[in-house]
C-alpha cells in the first residue's frame, strides 16, 4: 500500500506504514525519536507551573490524549517536545489484541469545510478513506483499544511516571473488558481491578475510557449513564482519593449529558470529563467499498480536524451543565486541535486543559507553537 504524503517537513511519531506492534517496539519516529536522545526533561524554566490538572500543578494544561503514546518511550518524548500533560495509552487487566492492518487511513469528508456533524447522513453513506494524507488532517482510528498484560505496562507506566519534568503529569489511561459469559458485575469489577492496578504503578490520577466500543460491535459505554455511574463507584472504592477523570464520546441527548453528570460528579466518584474521542463513520474507498479491511470494521472512529465543531459543541454543553447546576468538575477538551487557534477556541469554550492527538501525531512542535503564542 502505497502512502502519499502531501505535507511538507513532517514525520508522524506514530508511523501509519508500520503495524502497531512495529510502532510498539521500535517508535516513536520523526523529531519525538531525535527528543529522547536528549537529557532535557522538557522546555522552559525548571519548576514552574502556572495551572493545573485534576489538583496536579503543570506548566501549560495541554498535552496528548490517550491514543498515540503507546509506552514510556512515547510519553517521555511527549513530555521532551513540551507537552506537559502525556496519556499512557489505554491499558486493561489483560492482553488485548489490536485490530489487522491498516488501523489509519485518510479520511475526507464531503462538507466543505472537511467537518463531520453527529447524526449526518454521511456518517452512515460513507466517508471517503484512503492513504492521501493532506491538510486539514483527518484519520481512522481503528486500533480495538489493544493492551499489554499488567506485568508488561505496569512496570513501563511506573517508568513513564518517573520520566516526567517539572511541571508534567503523565495521565494513565484505563477500561474495564467485556468478554463472553461475563456478568454485569464482573464487568463493573473488571473496571476496578484495572484502576487498582493503574494506581499500583503510583499515578496520581487516571482516566477511564468510556468511549470506545467496548459494550460490543460500536456500542459505546457512555451512552449508558447509570451504568457508568456504578462503575466509577466501584473504581472509587478501589482507588480513594486518587482524581478520576472519564473519556467521553459525543452524546447527543443533553438529557443524557446531564444524567452521566448528575450519576458522576454529584455523587462524587468523578472530578472532571475529557471529550470528545471520535465520530464513528462508514469509510469507504473511491469505489464505495469497505476501506478497513475485515469483519466488523466498516465503521470506524474518525480523529483530527473533522471532528473540532463536536468536540467545541461537548466542552460548550458541558461547562453550561458545570454553571448551571452548580457543581465544580474539570473539563478537557479533545478533538481536531491542530493549531495554536484550535487550543484558544477550546479555552473560550470552558475547557481547563486540551488535548491533541491527531494534530500532535503531525505536528511535533505543536506544543512549542502554542506556548509561543500565550
């Protein structure tokens, strides 16, 4: 399969012609690869902070979501490159197996401002995907949320943590694992075994995914509130006061938004929300065809610029949510920030921190150029 590049001066830490176990054991690649030959912990003066994440004080609340940092090696680049918040992919109680090659293709959606809008027409028609990357980025994210065994991530995330500069927080990232013949309860332990773990390796606040499908084929975990309630519940009761934060996908029904506000935060099992992850979408190539090869991947989420106005719309529905009932809950804002105006439109919208993962794949100076324009 042939890769077109149509952007000048770039290489994506995250190598889309490697399979994810290459990028595993051999990246990060490009200026996040030249980062950890260097001693520096990271950029700007030793020890100060000016914000914070989840009670953590940090530089700049901007960083990396989970998703592109697979291990320590990517995290402490993150961290060298100036993003002072840094996700460790998301990690369960067991291996997990990724989805076949190829998991990022292009994606180009028909607006004319290259946007996906929940509950479109093109969503379920089909979006075109194929391997001519151009600006404004747009990609697949078809990974299945694989996983190493504890015995693998929990030493490498402990490593991770450690790696961190003044001013840096690494923010492990978890989920429970539904597998056949587990009860709803084992489910909800799931969760709490995985949080008990993450919070073995001395993380000193975590997120847990509720965003990607894994209720069943793109069945997503956060659209069932109440569930997610008891489940933060028992993941409290496992890691006390430990700030929990839950990933969220975009949710349509403002009466649902605020029954997983009202089942989490009012009961105080969570302290803040990061929205959004991606828009699920049929891709299909020139022709019309499945562009992800095999069974059960004729969706796939979509990441980068197309999903900026869902993500702006969550963090805006969000924080109203914060004002008007009163409550106090952080919220990190994720989804096509790609540019130093992309990070003020989130701030402006009621975002505490932001988040780039696709941008930040494309643009390892991201960081830097934001920083620079403060």
């Amino acid at each position: 399969m042939a890769y077109r590049w149509n952007m000048s001066d770039f290489e994506p830490f995250y190598d889309v012609n490697r399979t994810y176990e290459d990028n595993y054991a051999q990246g990060p690649f490009g200026a996040f690869a030249e980062a950890l030959k260097s001693d520096i912990a990271g950029e700007g003066e030793p020890g100060k902070t000016g914000e914070s994440f989840l009670g953590q004080p940090v530089r700049l609340a901007f960083g990396i979501p989970a998703g592109p940092l697979l291990n320590s090696r990517y995290t402490t680049a993150a961290f060298r490159m100036g993003f002072d918040l840094a996700t460790y992919k998301t990690v369960r109680s067991r291996a997990w197996g990724c989805n076949p090659f190829p998991n990022v293709l292009a994606v180009h959606p028909a607006s004319a401002d290259g946007s996906l809008t929940p509950g479109s027409a093109e969503l379920d028609e089909g979006v075109l995907a194929d391997t001519n990357y151009e600006q404004p980025i747009s990609i697949s994210n078809s990974f299945g949320v694989p996983s190493k065994e504890p015995d693998v991530w929990q030493p490498d995330m402990r490593a991770a943590i450690a790696a961190a500069g003044p001013g840096q927080v690494l923010v492990p990232s978890f989920q429970g694992s539904r597998v056949d013949g587990m009860s709803e309860e084992d489910y909800i332990a799931d969760h709490a075994t995985t949080a008990r773990l993450v919070k073995e390796t001395g993380a000193k606040l975590m997120v847990m995914n509720t965003s990607c499908p894994n209720e069943g084929h793109n069945r997503l975990l956060c659209h069932n509130p109440l569930l997610v309630g008891r489940i933060t519940e028992a993941v409290k009761n496992e890691i006390g006061d430990t700030p929990l934060m839950i990933k969220l996908a975009f949710i349509p029904s403002d009466d649902d938004l605020e029954l997983m506000v009202r089942s989490t935060v009012r009961r105080g099992t969570v302290q803040g929300f990061s929205t959004i992850n991606t828009i699920s979408a049929r891709l299909v190539d020139k022709d019309g065809n499945q562009a992800l090869p095999g069974a059960g991947r004729d969706r796939s989420g979509v990441c980068g610029s197309a999903i900026r106005g869902a993500g702006l719309e969550m963090v805006r529905r969000l924080a109203a949510l914060r004002d008007r009932l009163g409550l106090d809950f952080a919220i990190n804002g994720v989804g096509g920030v790609v540019s130093a105006a992309d990070y003020a439109a989130y701030k402006a919208a009621g975002a505490d921190s932001v988040m780039s993962a696709t941008g930040a794949m494309w643009d390892a100076e991201l960081a830097h150029k934001i920083k620079a324009s403060l």
